[in-house]
C-alpha cells in the first residue's frame, strides 16, 4: 500500500501473541494507527507464566523448538537471545521406569519410515500456505489414520509424544491437515535430535511483553462487544466496554466461534462458525516436594482411554507427571 493506505485505522482483536506479531509487524512497516483490544487484564493469551519464590512456571505454552524461524527471529530482534533454564525430558512407562522414545525393536522401522518421511509430505505442498482452502481431501481424515494409511507405525508414535503431551490434542480426533501444519518435517526433526529447547529467564510471556512495550494503542480489559457497519462510510464500528472504536479495517485473532454472537452473519457463515469446536486448554498448578531433575511423557497415557483425567506415577518414583 502507498501512504494513504499507511493513514488507515486498523483494529486488532486480541493481545495473544499472534496479535500482537501483527500490530508489531505493521507499525514497523509504517501504519500510524494500530489498536490492540484485549478482554484480558495481561497480554500474552494461552501464553502465561507465573512467578512463585523467584521462578516462573508455564501454564501455556512451555517451550520453544531451534526449528520456530520466527521465534527465534523475534527472539532476536527483543534481545531475548539469552537461555532460560536448560531443560531435559524422559520417557517413562506407566510404572515410572525410564524407556526409550523409540524402543530398540522399532528403531529399523523407524530408520524406514524416516527415510521415506520427505518425500511423502513433499506431496503435499499446499500444507504450507495460509489457511487450508487448497488442502488435498485425504488429509480430511484423522492423523492417526492417515499415518496407518502410508505405513508410518513408529513416527505415528513419534509425533504423539511431541502433539498430544504439548495439548494440541488427539490425534486420533484431529485431522492430519491441522497437525502436519504444526509439525512440519523440521519441526519433527528438531524435536527427534533436541539439540537443546528454547526457554525464557522471565518465562515464555516475556516475549509477548516485549511486543506489547512496542503498541502505540494496546487496550486491555477491553470486551469486543458487537461488530458492523457505521452508516455512509466504509469503515467497521466495534463497541466495546471502553467505548465505540471505528476502523477501516480490523483483524480478529479471538476464537472465531464467538464472532456468531457478534456480528450479522448470514446463515452459511453462522453455520460454518458453529461447526468449530473449540477446546478449553485447561493447566493446573501443584507445589509437589521432592521432585527430581528429570521428568518428562508417560507415552501409554497418552492414548484415548485415559482423557480427561490424571494418572499419577507410584509414590516411589517421586515423579509428578500424567495425562493432561
């Protein structure tokens, strides 16, 4: 866009990191005026760290992979270059003894299905581009189907460990478009080899603070409470709890199934919105004494039978992990 586009009001819902990534980006190119609404009282979104005697702990998003380009991009950019705790995990059968992440027996198979890995995701391109209008139709079926389809039984297992412990959810649920977009090829590769996990000395928050230092017009506690149209312009009025915003153009990075209720839609919109299904992410919080150095997934917890509700390892095992 030239200037005059440059001049535009634009409106961003939600302080989440996307949101956040989008107002920062566009000021950086120019646009003069940004405003960030959030019904939250903090920014950062499903990114939340707490601090207790001098430590923080996540209760969203936990770590970051060498993989995330842009992660480490901003990371950069805000200084944040610098190593949180260094963090090592395990794998533990359900009696609490150490396993391995690919059991021995499987390790030919999997140096099988690995080596076969690039060029059947290589077929699928179109995964890489925004949004999923040009998905292929096959990958409409769940993930865990899809892998029994092409023959891939152990990196099955693999991308389990890596989807289901870090709450994306079931792969026998999700479809395999929405997890290969997450876990690309590189993705996998640097979980597999985890030459180290990024972290975050002020925790994983720190860096959606930093964005948030750089809003010229961020406004929390701020309830979208009903979008449309000002009469005789072109420009979209939002009301708020604060007020009546108006905008030439508004970007929304809520959850998209709440814009039912604010909006005029019409009856195919409402639909396809109404099909969404949106998971609570749910994280709690213990103060667990005499936890040891290492901890990490109990893969056999990880299936459907044991949703919804945790399974604790033996008392001897000292170790206080278990099914989201």
């Amino acid at each position: 866009m030239g200037m005059a586009g440059k001049e535009e009001h634009i409106g961003i819902v939600g302080a989440g990191i996307s949101g956040l990534a989008l107002a920062y980006e566009l000021e950086s190119r120019g646009y003069r005026y940004v405003t960030v609404m959030e019904q939250s009282d903090r920014v950062g979104g499903k990114c939340c760290s707490i601090e207790y005697k001098g430590r923080t702990y996540e209760m969203g998003a936990l770590i970051g992979l060498p993989s995330y380009q842009m992660t480490m991009e901003y990371m950069e950019q805000f200084d944040l270059l610098e190593k949180g705790p260094l963090l090592d995990r395990g794998f533990f059968d359900p009696d609490g003894s150490k396993i391995s992440q690919i059991p021995l027996e499987q390790m030919p198979d999997f140096a099988d299905e690995f080596k076969r890995l690039p060029s059947l995701m290589s077929k699928y391109e179109a995964i890489r581009q925004p949004g999923f209008r040009q998905v292929p139709p096959e990958l409409y079926k769940p993930f865990s189907a899809w892998c029994d389809e092409n023959g891939l039984t152990v990196l099955r297992q693999v991308f389990m460990h890596y989807f289901c412990a870090f709450g994306f959810g079931n792969m026998d649920d999700v479809p395999a478009a929405y997890v290969m977009k997450l876990l690309n090829y590189d993705n996998l590769v640097s979980f597999i080899e985890i030459t180290h996990m990024i972290s975050w000395p002020g925790g994983v928050v720190e860096l959606s603070k930093r964005m948030a230092d750089c809003a010229s017009d961020l406004r929390l506690t701020c309830e979208v409470q009903r979008i449309g149209k000002k009469e005789g312009t072109g420009q979209l009025k939002v009301v708020t709890n604060q007020g009546t915003l108006y905008f030439d153009r508004l970007i929304y990075t809520a959850p998209l199934q709440e814009l039912v209720h604010k909006m005029e839609l019409d009856a195919e919109e409402c639909r396809l919105l109404e099909n969404i299904v949106y998971e609570r992410f749910r994280v709690y919080a213990y103060r667990v004494d005499n936890m040891p150095k290492l901890s990490g997934y109990i893969p056999g917890n990880m299936g459907q039978g044991h949703r919804r509700h945790i399974r604790p390892l033996p008392s001897r095992t000292r170790l206080g992990i278990g099914e989201q």
